[in-house]
C-alpha cells in the first residue's frame, strides 16, 4: 500500500505554483532573454577589434557577405563573423559592400569596419545639386561613371522627378542605372522620413506630392533662406484661390524641352546633344510664355503634374512651414533680393523698379 506523501517531508508543486514558474519561464525567454541579447549586440558591434596593428584586407568582386566576414575575421579586423553577418543583412547592407583593398585601422569596432568597406578604392565623390532636372543629374553621372547612359538613366528616373535626392554621393564607377536610380531615391526616403510626415503634411493641408511639386519649383525660384517660407506661402495661397501660379521657373522647364526637342514635352536626347545645353534657359520669350503644357503655369492654372526639379531639404521644409503674408507678388532682383507686393500695380511698379 502506497503512503500518502508528506508534505513537511516533501515539496508538492500545486497547479498555481505550476503556472508561476511556466510564467516566470515565458517571462524570461520573451522579454529578458531577447533585452539582454539586444543589450550584448549593441556592446559587441562596438567593441574594438583584438587586432593591435592596422590590416590590410582585399575584397574580391562578387565576394559573399560570409567569405568576406571569414576574411576579416583571419585578419584580425573584426572580433566575429557571425555578428558582421547578422548587422549587415540586418542593416541591408551587401550590396552596398564594395570591392577594394583597405586599411583597417587597429581597434576599429565592427561598425567602422562595415562602413569602411562600403567605398571602395573605386568610388568618386560627385555632387548633384539641388534644383537640378532629372536630365542634369543623368548629365553628370554620364560624364563621370563609366556604365551609365544619359538616354537610359533618364528613362528609368523621368517618373522619379522631384525624389532624386540632391547631395554629395560616394559611388562606385562600374555602377549601373538602376543601381543608381535607387540610390537617389532611397536616399530621398531617408532623409525626408522625419520631415514629411503625417502630422506635418496633414497640418500643412498638402500631399506629400504637392509638397514636394511645390518644393521643386520654389528651389528654382528663391535661394534665401529667409525668403523661401514667404515665396512659398504666396505660391500656396495663389493655388488655393486658384489664380495662375506664375512661376517663371516651371516654364523655365517646358521651354527646355521646346528647344532640345521641338516641342514643349519630354523626349531623351542624345547625350552628344545635351553636353553644353542649358536647362534653364534664362531669357522667356512670350512664345514661351504660351507654350502649351500642363507644366506651363504662365499659361495655366493649378499645379504642374509632377515636379520640375529635385528640391533639397530647405525648400521641402519652407513649403511645410509656408508663412502667411498680405503678399499675392514677389520676383528677385539681380542681386537675388526678393521684393513683394499685394497687389498687381505694386508688383509692376516693382517690375519696372527691379528689372529694366
């Protein structure tokens, strides 16, 4: 006969202490466990490396993510492949591993090194500019990166108007089209995540596309950081009481295309054809001024359908913060100072004041 169990003698797990420790078990894998782990990733990816001197590493092209770690790890440059496995692919960051040979200096920590890698002895720093046409940007890459055409990078970015991100790139000369493409406009995305968001836009009352339309043409239009939240605050209450825009610079755009194309709407030249020519043709003639397009908004109201430059983050930033103003005019001296006006007979006399 088997003896009760004695309770003083023995300790008898009851369904509710049960429940505390599978509890206690959850508790530790899913909030602990992955806090500490976070915590020891963070400290390990900004250790310095072991290595006391500084190694020289060569990357092969067309190298996997997992030989290269093995190579930097038998050079002494990283403390671990397996942590610059996880922060690479975690961080989306093969592709952007370049082939070179570098000098790691001694003690870098793994986040160094990854930065490092990414620009190869093959890269050139190349600035694009902000206000800058699609066509301009595919202008310089052309004249300077050795796979890029001027007539296939602008058909592949012609839809991307306005979220080439200006900005001064370190890129590798074998890169292709697409590659850069998505460069720019990645770089667009990120940079612009914090300023155009839903709060902003919404208390903008603007589309994340309108502010950027408006954007593109106030980048043409005014330089003065001062003066941009004004223009654009004009440029806003025109459109909102839908009176033509009468933006110089969008016709500006249209007109290009007349004189390169024959016709006020987009073609692809020939490189051969653009390398000197002049984007923003300066002196409007009143044929220009009629020329009919969507884009020309001396001839018609509303919005251009799309941007008509890649604004930087000043210009996104004065439409988002638009300042409100009695002034329905403005236009720039030669000196590039801006003089407003309410209404039309103060904005000729400035006219006639500033510009003849």
């Amino acid at each position: 006969m088997t003896e009760p169990l004695d309770p003083n003698k023995y300790h008898v797990l009851t369904p509710a202490g049960k429940k505390r420790i599978i509890f206690a078990g959850l508790f530790f894998v899913l909030i602990v466990l992955p806090f500490l782990l976070r915590a020891y990733y963070r400290v390990a990816i900004n250790r310095p490396s072991q290595s006391g001197k500084e190694v020289s590493v060569e990357i092969m092209k067309g190298e996997g993510v997992a030989d290269i770690a093995r190579n930097l790890v038998d050079k002494g440059a990283i403390n671990s492949d397996f942590l610059f496995n996880v922060y690479v692919y975690t961080g989306n960051l093969g592709t952007k591993i370049q082939a070179g040979t570098y000098k790691i200096p001694a003690g870098s920590n793994l986040k160094q090194v990854v930065e490092i890698i990414q620009h190869g002895t093959n890269d050139l720093q190349l600035t694009f500019l902000e206000g800058w046409r699609t066509e301009e940007f595919a202008r310089l890459a052309t004249n300077n990166l050795d796979n890029i055409d001027f007539e296939e990078f602008v058909s592949l970015a012609k839809d991307s108007e306005g979220f080439l991100f200006p900005d001064t790139y370190s890129i590798n000369k074998d890169i292709q089209e697409k590659e850069l493409l998505s460069i720019f406009t990645s770089t667009f995305t990120e940079k612009t995540k914090d300023i155009l968001t839903e709060d902003k836009l919404s208390k903008a009352g603007l589309t994340k596309e309108q502010v950027v339309i408006f954007a593109s043409m106030l980048e043409r239009e005014i330089h003065s950081e001062e003066d941009r939240p004004v223009v654009a605050g004009i440029i806003i209450k025109r459109w909102r009481e839908e009176m033509k825009l009468d933006v110089d610079a969008t016709t500006q755009y249209v007109a290009a295309w007349q004189d390169i194309c024959g016709a006020p709407e987009r073609c692809i030249p020939a490189f051969e054809e653009v390398v000197n020519f002049d984007w923003w043709p300066t002196i409007l003639t009143q044929d220009d001024l009629e020329l009919e397009s969507p884009y020309n908004t001396r001839k018609n109201l509303g919005l251009p359908p799309a941007p008509i430059s890649n604004p930087g983050l000043s210009a996104i930033e004065a439409v988002l913060n638009a300042q409100q103003s009695p002034y329905y005019f403005y236009l720039t001296d030669s000196e590039g100072v801006a003089h407003y006006a309410v209404t039309l007979d103060q904005h000729n006399f400035n006219t006639a004041k500033y510009l003849n």
